[in-house]
C-alpha cells in the first residue's frame, strides 16, 4: 500500500508540473480544450442552431451569453488523477492501458454534460450556474474519476489462489512433488 500511495504521488506531481509547462500548454491542453468546445457546440447543434464557438469558448446567438473552457473544467486534472492510479496500482500493462482509456472517455462524456448544463444553466441564472459550477460539478468530475478506478480495481485479473498464498508468506511458488 505503501508503495502504491509513493507512486501514485510521484506520478501526479510530475503530471501536474508536465501539465503546466508552456509547451504542453501551447500544443496539447489548448488544442484539446477548444476540441471540447467544438464537440460541445457539435452536440448543442443537434437541438440548438444558436449554439457556436470561438477557439475554446462557446457563444449563443440568443443572447449575450458565453462560457470559456478554463483550466479545471476541461477534464485534465480528473484525468491526471486517474492515470497517476492507475499507474501506480500494480496491474498488468494492458489492463492499465485499457482503463484509462476507458476512464478518459468516462471523464470526457461527464465533462460534456457539465460544460453544456452550464452552458444553458448560465443563460437562465448567474446565481445558479456559479453554484453549479464551482460546487457539484467540480465535485462529480473527480468522483467520476474515483468511479472509474474502483470499476477498473473490480474487474482486473485476480491472482491465483496458489500465489495470492505465497505472496502473503513471502515465499514463491509451491514445490511441485
């Protein structure tokens, strides 16, 4: 336990560090971010022709109303929260791969909720979408960041009885006779 909770600290420090450098900023956060714009206004169109966007922000010509996509709602740190777990936690490479791939599309999907909900939230009350916004869904994003884990935790591979034995005494495998 030990050992997970170091490496699970050394890895999200050196995220959240690499996630604040300029170049990581210029080429991958800023891109990312005005994708989940685009998305958003995307799915906002399918039932909203007033819906559109501008680099990371999304605009509405029914009004003067318009959000920016900041750090802390794009879904990064959420996702660095994951990674760092699931990198740390001892599991077998590809099961790590497919969870935070899994994860990342959890994260994204909420995220998408929560920047649309906001999107008419703020059209109809400031008060309400300010609560919105910096209580509940901060909260839920990174709670969907734990679910994901504990899902990835209950449907990885479980060792071997003969192992999960010999581990716990410290010895290696039974003597075969």
């Amino acid at each position: 336990m030990l050992r997970f909770i170091a490496l699970f600290v050394l890895i999200l420090a050196t995220l959240f560090v690499a996630e604040l450098l300029q170049p990581v900023e210029t080429h991958v956060i800023e891109p990312f971010t005005s994708a989940i714009a685009r998305v958003s206004v995307w799915l906002v169109g399918l039932f909203d022709p007033h819906a559109y966007s501008i680099g990371k922000e999304l605009h509405t010509t029914a009004s003067s109303f318009a959000i920016s996509i900041e750090r802390g709602c794009n879904g990064v740190e959420a996702m660095i929260i994951l990674v760092a777990a699931m990198l740390a936690f001892p599991a077998p490479w590809r099961h790590r791969l497919i969870g935070i791939g899994l994860g990342f599309v959890a994260i994204q999907a909420l995220n998408l909720v929560r920047i649309i909900s906001l999107f008419y939230l703020g059209q109809w009350n400031r008060t309400w979408f300010d609560w919105f916004h910096l209580y509940l869904w901060q909260a839920l994003i990174v709670l969907d960041a734990l679910v994901a884990f504990l899902v990835w935790l209950r449907y990885l591979p479980r060792p071997a009885p003969a192992a999960r034995h010999a581990a716990s005494i410290g010895g290696g495998p039974p003597a075969l006779l």
